[in-house]
C-alpha cells in the first residue's frame, strides 16, 4: 500500500502533455497580484520579476502571471502589472526568460476589472454591464455601449498578442472573482436587455468573443486558458450549474484549458478564492467538486486545472488518481514557502505551511505581499533575489 501510495504522489511529479499544453509537473503557480510593479506605468520592477523566477525555481511546473490590465481603465490594483501597450513585451520577455531558465513555463493572465477596481478616479465611472453600484467596494459602474464592448475586445486581444510576442508559453483570460467578464456572466449585476443579457447564452457571450478574438490575435498553436468562478457565491448570482455549462462552452468553442475557482470578493465566505482556515485533511480543495464534474464532461484533449485550498501531496495525489483533474493551481502556498515544490520533491512531504488566514493581502498596505508568519518565524524577511 505505502508503494502504491508513492507511486500515486509521484504522478504529480511527472511531465504533463495535452494538445499544445506541456509542463515538467502538476504543480501550477496560481496568479497571485504581489503589489510590486511600478504604479504609474505599470512596468515590472526586479521584485515583481524575482517573485516570478522565484516561483520556477522553488519547483512550480508552470507559472502563471500576476493579473495584468489591459487598458487603464481595466485596471484593478494599486502596484498592479499593466499589459496595455507595447512597452509590455519587454516585461514578458524578462519574466519569461527567468522562468524558462528553470524549466518551466510561463503563461501571462489578462483581465479587465470592470467595477471591481480600487483605482478609479472621481470623476471616471468604471465600466460594467450594467449601471449600478459594484457589491462590497462601492464603485459605481457606467453601463457599456457597443463600442466600450468593442474596445474590450481589441484590449483583450492586443494584450494576449503581446504576452506572445514576449515569448511567454501562453495566454490566461481571467473570467473570474468579479471582475468584468464575471460582471456580464452574472445576473446580479448584468440586468442588459441586449444580445449580452438575459439568458446564460447572452451573459456568456463577451467571454466567448474575447475568447474567439485572443485566438485570432496569436493563432492556433498557443494556448489559450480561461480561469473561471464556476459559482458568483451570493444570492441572486449565477449558480454552479450555469458556470459548469459555461466552462464546457469555452472550452467547446477551443480555450485549451479551464481553471477551475469560485466566487467573488462579494461571495459568501465558503465560495470565496481564498477561501480562510483551510487545512491539510477535509478541508482542502473547497472547488474539487465542481472539477470533477466539467473534467468527466470535457474531451479528453482538453485540461482541467483546480486551484483554490491545496494544501498536501496525498489529497492532490488523490485527486489526480480519481480523474478529478489534471493540473493543481497553488497562490497562498508558495507565498508563505516559495520552494515549496522542491521540498515536496525531497521527501519532506509535509503539508504546506500556509494556514489560510489571509493576513498576506494585508501587507500590501505597506509594501509588496508577503507572509508575515513566515517572515516572523524565520525572524527576517526572505531575499527576493
């Protein structure tokens, strides 16, 4: 039993191969806003690119990019990465070349905040759907006209051309936690009487054309990703079963991935991304279930990524072993212990020592991300470089 028990644990050590996806691992670097680039131009500083290489090189199979904007008034975060004009490419191709040197893959994640921004000024409405207020930050949203859609397209588009241009090994279009293209999947803050709203087809439509739009941008043999809240989480939002339809459509219409999270920063707590007190045992993997089921129903030459409360070898290894999914998506993890991976592959099989109680995101009050347990344990903060 103990071999078999091994011989599981090690599959999530070996290379992965679908259609054009390949990675050295199972074991994926979530996206993960680190609060370090430069606030004006957007720019990459070298400590926003350390977190990067510092991710490849703890034993990350694949990382993915902190969320980039792609227009100014997508823009989500203080400190946020920017992808929004060419001066971007050489971002990527900094970011890419440190990943690559370790042997793995990078792929850069795009996003429009819609409501869910922090940086709007007080004369500029963010966008949305809808007019309204956006749920938990106050934002008030204006609603989109055709040719607001229309530049969120070409944005989205352009953005993952450079990603391309840069050398990274591929695009992630975040359709996740609230932010605009969430914002049209959902019938709590999508109330259009248009071709984009009412029913599930409508909702989804933007998510598919920007989809149908970045494969035009960087042709067939790259790969496109979607990260997607299979559930909003909150009364009056989209429910599991229409984010499962959802994901089986995007990757019907030839996304080459799926990442599988949950929920908004306005979602009850037990469907939010970071998801509090999870621990190694039971409470791991809060979004598993809803992985199974798209993984069961998606062809076999598409990939299913999980991300969202992973915490230890056996429970991951199991979840490969049953066919839950093919990849594990790690954020808090590997900012507590960024050579977590390489301690996993050394035998050290215990849990990660991350407990889930959220108090990095607090430290982007005062300066990059980082874990403050961590750092008090080691009694020193870690060299980013």
């Amino acid at each position: 039993m103990e071999i078999y028990e091994r011989s599981k644990i090690q599959r999530l050590f070996s290379p992965y191969r679908n259609g054009n996806i390949y990675t050295r691992n199972r074991f994926v670097r979530a996206a993960t806003w680190m609060s370090a680039c430069d606030d004006e131009t957007g720019r990459v500083s070298s400590l926003s690119v350390s977190y990067h290489i510092q991710a490849a090189s703890g034993g990350a199979g694949t990382v993915i990019s902190e969320f980039a904007y792609i227009s100014p008034e997508g823009k989500t975060n203080a400190k946020q990465w920017g992808i929004e004009n060419d001066g971007a490419v050489s971002d990527v191709e900094e970011i890419a070349a440190g990943v690559h040197a370790s042997g793995s893959k990078f792929v850069v994640q795009i996003c429009h905040s819609g409501g869910a921004t922090r940086t709007t000024s007080e004369t500029a409405q963010a966008l949305g759907p809808s007019a309204g207020r956006y749920p938990g930050l106050g934002t008030d949203t204006r609603e989109m006209n055709a040719e607001d859609i229309s530049k969120v397209r070409r944005d989205f588009a352009a953005a993952a051309k450079r990603a391309k241009d840069g050398g990274a090994d591929g695009v992630e279009i975040h359709a996740a936690h609230g932010f605009l293209l969430t914002q049209f999947l959902s019938p709590l803050l999508n109330k259009r009487t248009d071709e984009y709203g009412g029913s599930l087809n409508n909702r989804l439509r933007l998510t598919r054309e920007v989809c149908a739009d970045v494969r035009a941008a960087v042709g067939n043999n790259f790969p496109i990703w979607v990260k997607l809240s299979i559930t909003e989480g909150t009364e009056g939002g989209y429910t599991s079963d229409e984010g499962i339809e959802s994901a089986l459509v995007l990757l019907s219409d030839g996304c080459d991935l799926i990442e599988i999270s949950s929920g908004t920063g306005y979602s009850a707590p037990h469907h939010s991304p970071s998801v509090v007190g999870v621990s190694a045992g039971e409470s791991e993997a809060p979004f598993a279930p809803y992985a199974r089921k798209i993984r069961a129903r998606a062809a076999e030459n598409k990939t299913v990524l999980l991300t969202g409360g992973l915490r230890s070898l056996p429970v991951m290894a199991c979840l490969l072993d049953e066919g839950a999914c093919d990849l594990f998506g790690i954020s808090r993890p590997f900012i507590a212990e960024p050579d977590l991976i390489n301690r996993w592959a050394e035998d050290d099989a215990r849990p990660s020592a991350c407990v889930s109680c959220n108090a990095c995101f607090r430290t982007a009050l005062y300066g990059p991300i980082d874990c403050p347990i961590m750092r008090d344990k080691q009694e020193g903060e870690w060299d980013p470089l």
